[in-house]
C-alpha cells in the first residue's frame, strides 16, 4: 500500500472570480512529492476546493496511492466530504459528487481539517497561480 498526503487549497478573488487552486502531495514522513497551483478561470471560493480536491486526488493516482489523507482548511469542505454537511448549493452538488467518486478509487480515506497556518504551503501555490494570471479588464 502506498499513502500520500495531499494537502489542498483553492481561491478565487471575488465570489465568484478569477479562481485557481493548490496543491501539495507528501509521502507520510512529509517529504514533498509534488506541488502545484493553477488557475481554473472563473468560480466561487468553494467551487476552487473542491477542484482543488479533485486536482489533488488526479495527481495522487499517477503517483499510484492507494491511501490517501486530505488535509484541508476548508471546514465546509472537510465536513460535506465526510458527511456531516449535507451539500445544498447546486454549483458545488456535481463537483461533490465527482469527489466522492474519485475517493471510492482509494483503499483507504482519511480527511482531516488542519488549521490555515499549516496549508501554508497550499495557499502559497494557489495564490501565486492568481497572481502570474493575465488580467482580464472584464474581470473574468
């Protein structure tokens, strides 16, 4: 079995906005496997974690993890993936489903909500992804 931490992050600038996401994959030790931010166009806040979630759980299964813990400092994020929030906004019910069927792939799933200063490294990505975007005038 292999276990990759991911440790994800999304913004948008406005809500919704120009948007982009973060993500960091480590082994269980914290060495860092793989990280990247990337700019997903227009969404909401939430919409950007949870592509950032399936951005994360894609690049975890090149990696060939067969267990994966989420770290996340989206409580709205965390809570709906365990289900303890149901999913009441219609953007975010496809994007909710579409993450729970890439959980399924995994043998094993934890997911945890971690404090903002410790998806630092997440957050950094996903902003920096924002701020190398071109500006649109439009403000798309």
């Amino acid at each position: 079995m292999t276990k990759l931490i991911l440790y994800t992050d999304g913004a948008a600038r406005g809500n919704p906005g120009p948007a982009a996401l973060g993500i960091v994959l480590t082994d269980p030790r914290g060495k860092e496997i793989e990280a990247l931010g990337e700019t997903i166009g227009r969404a909401t806040n939430n919409e950007a974690e949870y592509r950032a979630l399936l951005r994360g759980l894609e690049r975890a299964r090149t990696h060939h993890a067969t267990e994966i813990e989420i770290r996340t400092d989206s409580q709205l994020l965390a809570q709906q993936l365990k289900g303890v929030y149901r999913v009441r906004a219609e953007n975010l019910k496809p994007l909710h489903i579409q993450g729970q069927r890439a959980l399924a792939q995994f043998a094993r799933v934890a997911i945890r909500h971690i404090p903002r200063e410790e998806n630092r490294r997440a957050d950094a990505l996903a902003n920096q992804a924002l701020d190398r975007a071109p500006v649109d005038p439009k403000g798309f």
